[in-house]
C-alpha cells in the first residue's frame, strides 16, 4: 500500500463518521469527490471552531441518497468511529438522534465513557472526574469555546473553576467529544481531558428538520417531604429544536430551547461539623479520660496509647424539599457570501434556578463527662457515644434553612471560515461569554435560623451500622418534645456571588502540503475576569435570641424523621429518638425579627446584606500560540504522525477584600465570634509562562488493529481562591481558636506530563475492544497547609483573668456554663462584660470580649503552595458487542487508577493526598430493532478521597463505594411520533461519606429514584 493511496481510504472512512454525526451520510459517485468529502470530515473533527476548514463544503459531491443514522446503534457506531479516527486517545458521545441524547443529564452521560467519573449534587450529575483528576481540572470548551463557570458556595466565597453539568440541557446537544491525551490547537488548562461540548449548525444538515417532545417528571424522593416543603410530584420537561436552511444552501437557522422543573427531596444524616482526632495517651479538650480519671470505667475497648482516635462534634439529620427550574435556548445564524467562506453566529442562553428549605434535627456534643465503646485500633472509632447530661436542660436543635440560587450562562459567538485555496484555510472565532450565580430571594442564597428546645438530657449516639441511631432523654415526666418550649437560637444570613466574564479570539488556519502532511497554526487571546464574592450575617445567641412566649405552639409540627430514611437500616430502629418539629422558615423568621426588634435591635440582623465582606476580583490574561503538524507514513503498516506545539502565558492580577478584624466576644458556651471593622481592598500579581509539546503516534497493525501511543504536556491552573490577594478570618472561633484562609495570587498552575498507550481492535460492525494505559506526572501539585498565626492581635477572654477566676472558685476548666456565669455575676459593668438577661435554664447570656492582657488569639490558617509533585497511573479496559442483527448489544469498560500518594489515617494534622482517585466501571445492555429501543445502564465508582479536610480540619473525607442502575425504553408509532419511559436510580441507591474509619459518618445521603413518561414529534 502506499501513502497516497492509504490516505483517500482513510479519510473516507473519517467522513462517513463525521457527516454521520451531523445526521446524514452522503454516498459519493467518483473517487475525487470522495476524497474531498472525506478531507472536509477529517478536518472537522479538531476541537478548535476557528479553523475554516471544519465547515467548508467548496467542492460539491453528487448526492445520491441519504442515510439516517439514529438510534442507540447509529450513536454507538458513532461514537465508537469517532475514537478510531481521531488522532490520540479521544472518546465521545453522539446523539441517537436531532434533539435526542443518550441521558437527559449530561454528567450522567459523560459517566458512561472508561475513566470518566461524576459528582452527584442532591442525586444528580453535576461535575467529572477524568482519570483521577479533580472537575477543577478539566476544561470544558462549547463549541471548541472556553466557557466561563460560576459556583455558589453555601458558607464561603467560591473557589472552583468546575463546569457544572447540570446547568445545561442535554437536547440540544449534538456531539460531546472527551480528548484524553495533550493537542497542540486545544486551549490550555485540562489536565485530566477538555471536554468539548457540540450543538447543532444549520448548514451541516440541510433542509428542514425539528424535533418537538414534552415529558413528565415523577421524583419517588418528593412524596415524604413535610408538608410545610410539599412541591408537586409531576413537574413539565419541555424541549424542542428547529433547523432549516435556504434552498441554495447559503443561510441557515437553528432554533433550539428546553424547560424543566423537577420537585425532589433530600434526606441526609451527617457529622457535618467533623470529627476531633487525638492520640489515645493524649489529654486535651474533647478527649476520653485517662485510665485511672473520673468517667474512664465507663469506656469499652479504649483506644491504646499508640491508636489513633475521633469523637464527633455533632450528629445532625435534615429533610429538605428542592426545586429546581432550568431554561435553556440557543439560535444559530449561518451565512455563506460564496462556496469558500462560511460565517456562523450564535447565542446561547442557560438559567438554572434552585430553591429549597431544609428542616433538621441535630445535637452538639460539648465534651462533658461521657461513656463509650470503640472499634479495635489503630484508627479506632467509636461504636456508642454518649455524653451524660443531667438535668435535661441542653438543647435539642430543630433548625432549618432556606436558600434560593440563580445561575446564568450567556455566549455570544462569532465564526468565519474562510478555504482560501486548496492548500490553505483560515479561520477567525470571537466569543463574549458570562456566567454569574447568585441569590435569588432577599434572604440570601442560603440562610439558617437555629431554633431548639432545652429538654435534652443525656445523648447518645450509635456509629455501630451504616445509619447512626440518636437517643436522647427527656426530663422526668416530659415523654414528648413540648412545642410549648421551643424558641430562635442562633442564625445566619448568608449571600454567595460570582461572576466570571471571558472574551476570547482564536485566529486558526491550516496549510495541506503537495505530500499530504499538514501543517496546524493558530494564536489566541482569552481574557478571564472572575469575581467570587460572600457575605454573612449572623447572630451567635444559640443559648437564645428571643423567648418561647414569641412563637405560637401552631408553629411548631411534630414529625418523625425515621420514615426520612427508608433506604438505610436502623431508621425505625426503637432507640432511635426521631421526633422533631417542622416549621415554616418565613413564618418563623418573621415571629423572630419582629420579637428582635421590639427587644430594640436592627431588623437587619435577620436579613442578608448586599454589601459583601469578602470580595475576591482576579482578573487572567493568556496569550498563546500553537504550531501542529502530521503526516501519514508507509512502513508496510501505515504510520500516522501528529507532533505539535504549545506556548502559554498568563498574568493574574488579584484583589481581595480584606475584612479587618477588632476583638473577639464570648456569646454562647463554646462559641465566639468575631468583631469586625472596615473592610479594605489588597492588589498582588502573578505570571507565568509555559511551552507545551506534544506528540501522537498511531500504528495501524491491520485494517482493524490499531497501537497508539501520546506524549504531551498540560497546564491546570489554580483555583480562584488560591490566588486571592488577602487574608480573610472565619467570623466564628471556636474555644481552642479560630480559622481563615489566605490565597497566592503566584501560584504556578500543576504542570502535568502525560504518557498513553494504547491498543484498539475494530472486529466487526459496531464492535470493538481496547486497553490503554496512562500515566501522569503532575508537578507543581497546590497543596492545602495550615499554619498557626496571631493576626490583628486579638485578645480572647478563653483563658483571660476572668476566665481564671472562675477557675480559682470552683469552676472546672470544662464547664463553660459555670465560668460564664459567674464572669457574669462577678464582674457586670467591668470592661468588656455585658450581660443581656437569662435564658430558659436560668443561665445569664450576653457578651463577654477580651480585653489587654488577655491571651492572643491563635487562628489556624490554610495557605496554598506548589508545593508536592504526584504521578497516577491507571488502565482503561473497553468492549462493546453488536449481538449479530439481533438488535441486542453489550457496552462495557472498566477503569482502574493508582497513586502513591494516599491519605494516611494514621497520621493526625496536615497531608498532602490526591482527591479524587477512584476505579469505575461501566455495564450497558441494549435492545434496538424496530420500532423499540431499550437499555440498562450501571454505572459503578469505587472508594475516593473526597477532601483532606472536614468540618474540624485535617481529617478525611471518603466517598464510599457507589452503584446506580439506570434504564430506558422507547417505541415509535410511526417514523416521526414516538414515547419513552425513563428511569433513574431505579433501585434507591444511598451515598456514604465517612472519615479515617467507616464507623466516622461524615455524610449519608437518599435521595431516591426519579422516572420520566415522554412524547416526541420529529420530522
């Protein structure tokens, strides 16, 4: 075979898989036509949109017939080419047909290819994981756009650079292509793949076409949530995409949109506020007694003096009612002036709106005398937990919370592909895009009131199986939780922005030379501008804000949240002291404020505040050039040669707001917060430059048999928080301290090193197999420190001459009730000392703020450095097996991926570990023939590390091991009506997070199974 002749074979081959995806298949009369076709299809498979030759059609073949390729095999036969054609290791997803994609989710969808893994939010699809490398970095490109991302964070600003799936309809999507290994023309900053998100252009399917469906959503997780949550069981799904081009070809129009409201309910038991770990021979506050103390008889298995060991701060169950409401449109223009240039413009909108309230039970465990029972060490967890309190006079929290979010997505994009002659192309892209999130209601985007009942006596709490059994009693003679008692503790109002703006131009072009090999060249500018912004306003009065007397019993309604928790065992446990109120977080809120208020303070205090105090404005500019180049070379087996290019350079200029903060005050037991002045803005700057090489080679053994192997090199960079410019303290401190954060506006991005092999067998219509290897060498890694500083100063009163002489009468250093009250009658007036009145258990409350002389604060505060290098290294396993015609088929993959670099739970206080890191596995079984089409999906992610920090710092988080079975069916009336039934998560699946040992829950989480009935009008 020579080189000239090999080429048309394979470009054909390419085209047919191109042309195929945008919905036809043109059969050629003359082998020239053919080979000009086939260049066109070849070309449009390159990620990036200015090239000019991924829409140009000058030569104009004679079109015989057209063949449909829909359906889940015309998809998979799709995807399946679109992986052997592509240069490197590429894997796709295409569309079954014109607004028809194989999930509604697109996370989900993208789970379904080998190495890819999805974060579910509340049970659904949100961020990927590639190959064990975090959502953070992975680029997600919309039309070969890098597309700027907005994320609300619940209690700080936001720091992640993640794309969040969700926020975008699957029906109007063409074509996802996932690139794995390193290419010279890809935008920078995907180290685990750049996902390149497709829709649909008029002018690649001419004519008339739309597809038209309507669907109802029934969420099995919404029929228990409390009726002061109650949504609607069936919610609308309304879709629908319209293309249609002139009769000479030359101006196009593409018209898609899609709405959907899902009501679903959430029931989660978590540890939310961590897990405190210490020595077994240690004593510090929190810690089990000594052999020989008071209390140690009541310990089972004690840890020894060399295990390792956790209690937990708190235990906390919660029910929430969610509603989520998402519109999406696009239209695209397209124009040709004459054969040789093509002009495309489009605008894409996304509104993705989130509203929910939350009603919770939970306990704080305050470390006072206790009995236990552990597991074996040398991480050992407790089984039973119980702290012994008598009288019955803590609180029992009943809590809940209200958030309403909004996300926008909005691209304005311009294309011109210009075939300036046959050799050379051309092409110019320029895009505006803009995603913001925010509140959407004028009490935040995620607001809590704390409201309690002091009936809780001794609490305890068993870890022994997967769901956690709380038990508490209740004073003598109370045998139910009393309405009658029950009043607003502590609150806090809180309001996450962000915004982030990009402007990009790409000018591209390719040059095909008398021998065949080419030449890819192109430079780009994208300016990031990225605002992550929050403010909080709280009250810490969690011994009591107001008084019972202001909040009617009618309320307060008694539920039981055992029935919550269905899917776990235990949850109607008899033990198990389920009963809590639920309430109405506006009537509440308003009985709170108005009974504030006439106690003389500011209305304010119960509301969210526009004016953010933390303010982080980063603003990114990179310029980069790139140079490709490939040729096809005869050795017998033909041997085809990609070797590229990459040079990047950024500068980060950052500014952050820096709130100042002035004192510390005592309000509650273990709780202090701070005391803040004016806020002032801080400018640092950053920059680096990089050149990226890459190379891929492809060895076709046979006509069916394929060896690649990938070298390239790839920038992720750091997240928005990272490379803040200031130092920002967390408003509460604890007893023992407090905590902030401080970015580094010069950190370097992880620079990665990637290595991939790999061999792939096309053995029959639609069926292949593959095994690769992959390896990355990541440098630069940021890892997340704590370092202890005194910043501002602060004096706290833990410790100061008050505190001392409560000591010096006859308080122990752990009865913070008892120092405070005498502070309180000892030393009224004196500077500093404010008490306000008493609470329901006679305890006097106020204020207590350090003074000169007392100790210097300490505050534990997280740094990011490049500081560690890591590798990872896995194996990706594919199948995929037509069934011969019988319409059936199997999908599978299996991914596994090691690193070395792992949490240790043996060692207590900072590591530097790879989240993320996970196996998957993928099983899909499928039926299409006729006028049915049906398939099975389970999707499968083993054991990760989540994060390396809880709520109590430097402990783990894993994600337990997670399976999901997912099925749909269709059948068509006729060749333009059809319906579908969807299922998802159809066995109830739970989540489970958990610390250094499995007995240490950090969160369990059901949400349920969610089914879908659709109609579908084509033509």
């Amino acid at each position: 075979m020579n080189k000239t002749a090999y080429l048309p074979r394979r470009r054909l081959i390419a085209s047919a898989v191109m042309i195929a995806l945008a919905g036809t298949v043109s059969a050629q009369t003359t082998s020239n036509a053919q080979d000009n076709a086939a260049k066109r299809a070849a070309n449009a498979a390159r990620p990036t949109p200015g090239n000019a030759s991924s829409t140009q059609q000058s030569d104009q073949p004679a079109t015989l017939e057209t063949v449909k390729v829909t359906g889940i095999l015309g998809s998979l036969e799709s995807s399946m080419n679109l992986k052997r054609y592509s240069d490197g290791v590429v894997d796709g997803i295409v569309a079954e047909d014109i607004g028809k994609f194989p999930d509604t989710n697109l996370a989900e969808a993208l789970q379904r290819i080998s190495g890819v893994s999805i974060d579910r939010v509340n049970g659904e699809g949100s961020r990927v994981t590639v190959r064990g490398v975090g959502p953070d970095f992975n680029l997600v490109l919309l039309n070969g756009r890098q597309m700027p991302t907005a994320n609300i964070a619940d209690t700080s600003a936001s720091n992640s650079r993640a794309f969040d799936f969700a926020n975008l309809a699957a029906e109007a999507i063409a074509e996802i292509d996932v690139y794995k290994t390193a290419r010279a023309s890809t935008p920078a900053g995907g180290i685990g793949a750049t996902i390149n998100v497709k829709t649909a252009r008029p002018l690649d399917n001419p004519g008339s076409h739309g597809s038209f469906g309507v669907k109802g959503v029934w969420d099995s997780s919404n029929k228990d949530i409390p009726d002061s949550l109650q949504n609607t069981q069936l919610t609308p799904e309304i879709s629908g995409i319209y293309s249609t081009t002139s009769a000479d070809g030359r101006f196009g129009v593409a018209v898609s949109g899609s709405y959907q409201v899902r009501d679903y309910g959430v029931s989660q038991v978590k540890v939310d506020s961590g897990w405190h770990t210490f020595h077994g021979d240690e004593v510090n506050w929190g810690t089990i007694p000594q052999p020989g103390q008071p209390g140690s008889e009541r310990i089972t298995n004690r840890p020894g003096p060399n295990d390792v060991y956790s209690v937990p701060q708190n235990l906390n169950y919660s029910v929430s009612g969610i509603r989520r409401e998402r519109t999406n449109g696009q239209v695209v223009f397209q124009y040709k002036p004459i054969d040789d240039i093509t002009t495309t413009l489009d605008y894409t909108y996304a509104e993705n709106k989130v509203q929910a309230q939350r009603n919770e039970m939970s306990v704080w465990f305050n470390y006072g005398p206790s009995s236990s029972s552990w597991t074996d060490g040398p991480v050992a967890a407790p089984l039973v937990y119980s702290e012994i309190i008598d009288p019955a006079n803590s609180d029992l929290a009943m809590g809940g919370g209200k958030s309403a979010t909004k996300n926008t997505l909005k691209s304005l994009g311009f294309n011109t592909a210009w075939k300036v002659n046959n050799s050379l192309n051309l092409g110019l892209d320029v895009h505006h895009s803009v995603a913001e999130a925010g509140s959407d209601s004028p009490y935040g985007s995620n607001s809590v009131l704390g409201t309690a009942g002091f009936f809780r006596g001794t609490t305890t709490a068993d870890f022994g199986g997967s769901f956690p059994v709380l038990n508490v009693q209740l004073p003598d003679g109370m045998t139910q939780i009393d309405p009658s008692k029950m009043l607003v503790t502590g609150s806090s109002f809180r309001n996450s922005y962000m915004r982030s703006k990009i402007n990009q131009i790409q000018l591209t072009g390719d040059f095909t030379f008398a021998d065949y090999s080419r030449l890819d060249f192109g430079v780009d500018s994208t300016d990031v501008h990225n605002r992550s912004a929050f403010s909080n306003v709280q009250l810490d009065t969690w011994g009591g804000a107001t008084s019972p007397d202001d909040y009617p019993d009618s309320v307060w309604h008694l539920d039981h949240m055992g029935h919550y928790f269905d899917a776990f065992p235990r949850h109607n446990d008899p033990n198990f002291t389920d009963a809590f109120f639920t309430w109405n977080f506006d009537q509440v809120r308003q009985l709170a404020e108005d009974a504030w208020v006439a106690a003389g303070h500011d209305a304010s205090d119960y509301r969210a505040s526009p004016d953010f105090t933390t303010d982080r404005r980063v603003h990114e500019k990179s310029m980069s050039a790139y140079l490709q180049w490939s040729q096809t070379y005869d050795f017998q087996m033909p041997l085809h040669v990609a070797v590229g290019v990459r040079y990047e350079k950024t500068d980060v200029t950052s500014r952050a707001l820096v709130p100042t903060a002035t004192g510390i005050s005592w309000g509650s037991q273990n709780e202090l917060s701070l005391l803040q002045g004016e806020a002032g803005f801080t400018q640092l700057s950053g920059s680096y430059k990089y050149v990226l090489p890459d190379i891929d080679l492809s060895l076709d053994l046979t006509d069916s048999m394929k060896l690649r192997a990938s070298y390239g090199e790839t920038i992720g960079r750091p997240g928005w928080g990272d490379i803040q410019g200031g130092q920002t303290l967390n408003t509460l401190v604890r007893v023992d301290g407090g905590t902030g954060s401080q970015g580094n506006p010069g950190l370097k991005p992880l620079l990665s090193h990637n290595i991939d092999l790999s061999f792939e067998w096309y053995y029959g219509k639609g069926s292949y197999m593959s095994v690769a290897f992959f390896r990355k060498n990541i440098d630069n890694y940021v890892g997340t420190s704590q370092v202890t500083e005194q910043p501002f100063q602060l004096h706290t009163p833990i410790g100061g001459d008050y505190w001392n002489a409560a000591i010096s009468n006859g308080c122990a250093d752990s009865d913070t009730t008892c120092i405070r009250n005498y502070i309180f009658t000892n030393f009224a007036g004196s500077p500093g000392v404010n008490p306000t009145g008493t609470d329901t258990n006679g305890n006097i409350t106020g204020t207590i703020v350090g003074q000169p002389g007392d100790p210097i604060a300490n505050f534990r505060i997280t740094t990011p450095a490049n500081q560690q290098s890591a590798s990872l290294h896995g194996w990706e396993f594919n199948v995929q097996q037509m069934l011969w015609d019988t319409g059936f088929g199997v999908s599978a993959n299996y991914t596994l991926v090691d690193s070395g670099l792992t949490y240790d739970n043996y060692v207590i206080g900072q590591q530097f570990a790879l989240e993320g890191l996970s196996d998957s596995a993928n099983f899909v079984a499928f039926y299409d023939k006729g006028p049915w089409q049906a398939r099975a999906a389970y999707n499968w992610r083993g054991k990760f590390l989540a994060s390396r920090f809880d709520g109590t710092g430097p402990n783990p988080i894993y994600t337990a091991p997670y399976g999901q079975w997912d099925v749909s069916m269709s059948y068509d009336f006729t060749k333009r009506f059809s319906m579908s039934l969807e299922g998802i998560n159809i066995t109830n699946r739970v989540q489970r997070q958990y610390s250094r040992n499995i007995h240490q829950l950090e969160y369990a989480t059901q949400t349920g199974a969610r089914y879908m009935l659709g109609l579908r009008y084509k033509f």
